[in-house]
C-alpha cells in the first residue's frame, strides 16, 4: 500500500498535538505552527509569495495575532487565533474585540 503525502495540516496536527502534550502552552505558544501552516499551505496552493508575520506591530484596529502579505508588500489579511479547545467560537465571534477587528478590516474581493 502507498503511503500518503503529509501535507501542511498532517503537519500542523503533529506539531498542535505535541504542544497540548507538553501541558504549560499558552495560546501564543502554537503561532509558530500556526504560521508554519498558513505558509505551506499557501506555497502549496501556488502562492508562492505569501508571507505571514505573527504578532505583527498594532494596527488602528488592535494587534491581531497574524497579518498575511501578498509578497508584494500588500497586506491581504488578518488573522485573530484562540488556543486549541476554546468551547464556544460563536460567542467569541461576537465580542468586542472581534466586532473591532471586522469594522477595522473589512472583507475585500
């Protein structure tokens, strides 16, 4: 039988498992896989300039925990993390921070 291609996720969930595992992480302590996967999966995807700073400098929104270029210096995105096991992403989604975040930021085409 042939063995599969691990890809960025495959990755990403050996590298979140082995964080969990070490029991003392904080949410800041999974950005480097976190950015790591961002990256790889958008090499593999054919952008091979995109580029992904974790704990970028504040912006007039606040200080999102990711901001992903388009390799030519245009900003394309930002990303808000939460730790591995938070409960309820709904009511995350609506709180004060993410509301700033999307009034800040809107969704570009």
């Amino acid at each position: 039988m042939a063995k599969l291609k691990a890809g960025p996720l495959h990755e990403y969930l050996k590298t979140l498992f082995a964080v969990l595992s070490q029991g003392d992480a904080r949410e800041e302590s999974f950005y480097p896989a976190l950015a790591k996967l961002f990256s790889d999966s958008a090499q593999e995807h054919g952008h091979v300039d995109v580029r992904v700073t974790a704990q970028p400098k504040k912006t007039e929104g606040g200080n999102p925990d990711f901001r992903v270029w388009d390799g030519k210096q245009h900003i394309i995105g930002y990303i808000e993390a939460k730790r591995p096991g938070e409960d309820n992403l709904q009511i995350i989604s609506e709180t004060e921070q993410l509301k700033r975040y999307r009034r800040t930021f809107p969704k570009r085409r």
